[in-house]
C-alpha cells in the first residue's frame, strides 16, 4: 500500500500506466510543454533542456510529489502529469498533457489510475485546477465526477471524494501499484 509520504514508480491498468518519470524523459515532457496547442493553459517554459532537466531533479526531491510519463502497456509514451500527494490526505493532478497521437480515451483512462491510485492509498479526495478560459479542461473534469467548489481569479477549482471515485472506476482492483 502507498502512503502519503511515498507516491509509487508505477500505477498501471490493462490499458494505460503512469511510470515516475526519470530525468531521461526530459526530452519528451519538454517536447509536450512546448507544443503550443497542448501548453496554451500552463505556465510558460522555455526551449531549454538543460533546463527541464534541472527543474526536474529539483522537483524530484520535493516529498510527496511526482511527475509521471503515460505510457501505452508497451512502454510507448502518451503524455505526462504530475500528483502530489497533499498534508490533508487529498491528491492534487496537475499539467496533465495528452500526446497529440495518443488513442481516444487516453485521459479517461488517467483518471482511473489516479483515481486508483488515491483509493488504494486511503486518500480522502482530490483537487483540480484550471484556468477559467480552459473550457476543455473544466468540462473534462466534470466528465470524470469532480465538482466545480468555485473560482478563484481566473481559477476554477474542482473536487472529488471517495464516493466520486469508486463510482466513476469501479473495480479498484483493476489498478495496479508498484511503489
């Protein structure tokens, strides 16, 4: 079982799995960052590998959090985002990026493997957040049972509980984790 203090290296379905990204990955998380159609609602980064590279040593000491490649169960990546794990027991998933290629589905398919991976760890709930003008983000949330808490600028604010996640995957069971 994962705790607070320790997100796994691997959450996987018979579908999709979020493997901890490792600094070999910078290459490809950048190559998503700086597509201008997948990156329009993030914060802005530049052409720098070095850069990506160094932020995400930096990022990787930082407890509680991790940043992960999505990955076809061949091993062929599909995107990334980060979870973290937060002091009141809830996950936030942040900078969820889907590759261009990717087949239909993919971030549903997240979704249940966050949503897995919260529910074997005992989380209490999770977090999103978007910006108000991502309408593709916000009507996706609401699509995967998290509910609109309010605005904050130009900030929607999203929440799931333990109920919202076991209706919207199921079996927990289907989600594996290897810590």
């Amino acid at each position: 079982m994962t705790t607070a203090s320790r997100l796994p290296r691997l959450i996987a379905t018979d579908r999709l799995r979020l493997r901890a990204a490792t600094t070999d990955d910078a290459a490809f998380i950048l190559s998503l960052r700086l597509d201008p159609e997948r990156n329009r609602h993030l914060a802005p980064t530049g052409p720098d590998l070095d850069a990506q590279v160094a932020w995400m040593k930096a990022d990787s000491t930082r407890p509680n959090r991790s940043y992960y490649v999505i990955e076809d169960p061949q091993g062929a990546p599909l995107g990334a985002i980060r979870l973290v794990v937060e002091d009141d027991a809830r996950f936030g998933a942040h900078s969820l990026i889907v590759a261009t290629d990717a087949p239909p589905g993919t971030a549903v398919e997240v979704a249940v493997l966050v949503y897995g991976f919260a529910l074997h760890s005992n989380l209490v709930g999770g977090r999103f957040f978007t910006r108000q003008a991502n309408e593709r983000a916000w009507r996706f949330f609401e699509k995967i049972g998290a509910v609109h808490v309010g605005n904050d600028g130009d900030e929607r604010h999203y929440e799931v509980t333990v109920d919202i996640m076991r209706d919207f995957i199921g079996d927990p069971g289907r989600v594996t984790i290897e810590a």
